[in-house]
C-alpha cells in the first residue's frame, strides 16, 4: 500500500460510521403509541364555576365570559 495512513483513516471512518448507525436508532423496528388525554379533567359544573368566578373579578369581559362558557358547553 502506498499510503497506510490515508487507508487507515478510511477504515476507521467506515467502521465509526457502521457503529453509529447500530448504536443510535439505525435500524430499530420499535414504535411507541401515545393515547389521547382529555385536555380538561375537572368536571364541567367546576370549569364553569371558576369561569365566573374569573368573570366576576374583572379577569375577562362579558364578551370573553359567554364566549368561553359557550365553548365550554359545546364540549
């Protein structure tokens, strides 16, 4: 060989790049499912009670209050 170095550079490359690929999700099959959590878990009737609660310290106005309990309702 005319240039050991230059081929043992590009040996330990190939072989780096082979373990890499083992080692960090190459070629891995395994899939994780996720459910669907409710966004919300306090029941309705305690939503809307700290809804108005918001309401009737000045935290939203009228148009926002019926907006987010309308929403609320439709739910």
């Amino acid at each position: 060989m005319k240039h050991p170095q230059l081929c043992s550079m590009l040996i330990s490359a190939v072989l780096a790049l082979s373990v890499a690929g083992c080692c960090c999700g190459g070629d891995s099959k395994e899939t994780t499912v996720i459910e669907k959590q409710p966004v919300s878990v306090a029941p309705l009737g305690e939503e809307l009670i700290k809804l108005k609660e918001a309401h009737e310290k000045g935290a939203m106005t009228d148009e926002e209050y019926e907006a987010a309990k309308k929403s609320l309702l439709k739910e």
